[in-house]
C-alpha cells in the first residue's frame, strides 16, 4: 500500500480520494476529477448530500450530483468516493460510488454503519470530532461484523480551544491508531486545519510519519466554493503536493511499506 497524496489504498486494491467538499456542477467537478488524475490520486471524492452546520449554508445538489461525479471519475479513470449522510441513501450512493464515506458526524450513527457495511463497498470511516481512538475502533467493528472488512480509518482534527485552526490535527493518534489496528490510517488535512496553506505541510508531515495515505479537498477555483472555500486547494497546488508526498517517500525508502 502506497501513501498517496489525495488517496486511500485499502488491501491489494488501490482505493482513493481527492476532491472537492462538493459537487457543484459538471465542470467543476469534471476538472478536480483531471487534477487528482494528472497528480496520480487513487480516486475522486466529492460530497452530494453535505452534512452543515448552518442550515442557511449550501446543503449540496443530493441526488443529482450522483452521476455527474460517477461520469467524472469514469472520463478520467478513477474510482469515486461520496459520503451517504442516512440509511435512506445508502443503495443510491452504493449504485454510484465504489467507496461510501461515513463522516465525522456519523461515526457512531450504528444502522448507518451497518446499512453501509452490508452493501459490500468499502468504508471510508472518518472520526468524530470528539471521539476516542477506542471509539473510532469500536465504530469500525460495527462494519467488520457485517463481514466487511475494507474499512479505511480517517483523522480530520478534534476539537479543541484554539480558533487559529479549524480542528487540531491529531497527528499522533492517527499514529497510534496504526499500533492499533491492521485498518489502514489516512490524514484529512483540510477538515483537520481549516486553511489551505496547511494542507501541503500537514500532507507530508503524515507521509514521512508513514500513514497510509490523505484525503484532500481539491476544487478548480477554491475562490468561489460553495463550502469549505478557505481549506481548499486547487489542481496545480494538488499535483505540486502529490509530487513532493511522492519526493519525502523515496526519501525515506518507504515506499512500499506493506498493510496486512
Ligand atoms: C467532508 O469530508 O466534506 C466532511 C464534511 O468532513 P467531516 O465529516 O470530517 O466533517
Ligand atoms: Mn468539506
């Protein structure tokens, strides 16, 4: 399994992501899905149903972003990654997606866990902002007992006082989780700091510490984003970040570090 920067490897096969917090409309979407191409990503995330705070913010286009996302990854050859937000949505996001996320919101949402598990597809499993690592674990057993066993585990911050970063990057947990578990452990540096200049050097702080890989939010113009704008990247920054994730893996010789 390899680190990828915009990505997530689960067993033998390569499984990613990189993309924007929303689908907004073909274009925008078709034109992340080139750059996670172009910077060698392993998929395209993107979100369809957003999971906001404010019920006054851009909630995402739902269903319909299903197949523009679907024909994105298709155009350039990579597997897509959408979050389902309920149990209602799960056959329809499985019928798109190759990789349901469940987000931090969900972690402990248990027939969500379960109705995912059970459709077969792996699970991008991203941590509560307030949950344990023991919590995080416990979580991703309700996925494995349905007799699913590609569960990607994902650090996006916790919160804490401090409003200089969205989250705080719980760095060190991500580590300790990978003393933990067999699961392969990625880093969200975008939700886990909040501000796109800390994404390249959270990114590869992750990939010299040997995670198994992170997920970054990539849009065309992080400028005029519907969500998330201040912590997004766009495609150029993408394919520099993949490159030198690419140059701190060579230099450390780690290249091929194996996940059992
Ligand atoms: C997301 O991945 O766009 C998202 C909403 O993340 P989280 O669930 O970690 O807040
Ligand atoms: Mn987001």
């Amino acid at each position: 399994m390899r680190f990828h920067a915009g990505l997530l490897p689960v067993g033998p096969a390569h499984v990613g992501a990189g993309g924007p917090c929303s689908i907004e409309s073909r274009t925008q979407i078709d034109a992340s899905a080139q750059a996670v191409a172009r910077a060698g990503g392993a998929a395209l995330r993107g979100g369809a149903y957003k999971p906001r705070t404010s019920l006054y913010d851009f909630q995402g286009l739902g269903d319909e972003a299903l197949p523009l996302i679907a024909q994105a990854g298709k155009r350039h050859g990579l597997p897509i990654v959408v979050e389902t937000l309920a149990e209602a949505h799960v056959e329809l996001v499985a019928a798109y997606a190759d990789m349901l996320q469940i987000g931090a919101r969900n972690m402990q949402n248990v027939p969500l866990l379960r109705a995912a598990a059970r459709t077969g597809r792996p699970i991008l499993l991203k941590r509560g902002p307030a949950a344990t690592l023991d919590e995080l674990l416990l979580a991703a057993e309700y996925i494995l007992v349905e007799g699913n066993p590609s569960v990607v585990l994902c650090e996006r911050g916790i919160r804490s006082f401090d409003a200089h970063t969205r989250n705080v990057c719980d760095l060190g947990g991500a580590l300790r989780l990978r003393e933990l578990t067999h699961l392969p452990v990625v880093l969200d540096p975008s939700h886990a700091s909040g501000r796109r200049s800390l994404v390249e050097p959270l990114t590869l702080a992750a990939a010299a510490a040997g995670l198994d890989g992170a997920l970054v939010e990539v849009h065309p113009d992080p400028s005029v984003a519907l969500s998330d704008a201040a912590q997004q990247i766009d495609g150029a920054a993408f394919v520099r970040l993949a490159e030198r994730v690419r140059r701190v893996r060579r230099a450390l010789a780690t290249d091929d570090v194996l996940v059992a």
